[in-house]
C-alpha cells in the first residue's frame, strides 16, 4: 500500500521525497479524500523514530546475503557485492523502517495486539526483552 505524503508549509502542500521525509523527520501529514471527494488534511504528528544512516552501518544492517542465496526480488534494495555479499541500500533501508515505526505506533494507538516472534535460539533473550519492554505479554 502506498501513501502519497506531503509536508505542509502555511496553506501550501508539496509533495517531498520520501528519502527525505522519513530520514529527517519533519512535521508531516497524510493527505486524503473524504467521503465527498474533498482534499483533507490528515492529523499532523511529529515523530522522531532517530534512524541513523551512520550507526545503521556500524551496526551492520547493510551487510546482505551471500551473493549466491538470494531471491531476484530483492535487487532493488541492493547497492552493491562485495567479497561475496550483497550490500543493502541503507537510504531505503531507513525509508522502509520508518514507515513500519509508523505503521506500528498507529497501530499500537489504535489498542492493537502484537505478538513479537524469534526464530533462532539465540535471539530468545532478546525477543523476550523486547515484548517485555514493548509491555505486549
């Protein structure tokens, strides 16, 4: 599902880039029709997920799959290969992760139910922690 997403200056909507939008963090609102077919303002929020390109890659989220296990699907979110992995496009990653925070902080607005699931062992500490801290057991 795609949103058109503008930020609204004064009285005047332009339509922004979504690298930029969700990256910078400005003061936005969803722009949809009501039920007469008229132009309305959705209400503006200002959200701040602090997604950061540079700890983004410290943390290593770019690093992908080998370049030998992938789906084609996938190739426009790769940047690059590398000694045998793909490189992710973390600018898109960023988009991509701020529009779920949203999706989520709606949803979690709204009274919604979460169920936070770990496939690996290891991680089971983690997902634990993280449905604990969520307050969604």
């Amino acid at each position: 599902m795609a949103l058109t997403v503008y930020r609204r200056q004064s009285t005047v909507a332009e339509k922004v880039p979504s690298e930029q939008l969700f990256i910078s963090g400005y003061l936005f609102a969803f722009f949809f029709s009501n039920q007469r077919g008229e132009a309305v303002w959705g209400e503006m929020t200002r959200r701040y997920w602090n997604i950061n390109l540079e700890e983004m890659m410290e943390a290593g989220v770019h690093f992908g799959h080998g370049t030998r296990k992938w789906n084609p699907k996938m190739a426009p979110y790769i940047s690059a290969k590398r000694k045998g992995i793909h490189i992710i496009n973390l600018t898109r990653t960023a988009r991509f992760l701020s529009e779920a925070c949203d999706l989520v902080f709606d949803a979690a607005s709204k009274g919604k139910q979460f169920l936070i699931v770990g496939t690996k062992n290891k991680e089971a500490d983690s997902v634990a922690w993280a449905a604990i801290r969520a307050n969604v057991i």
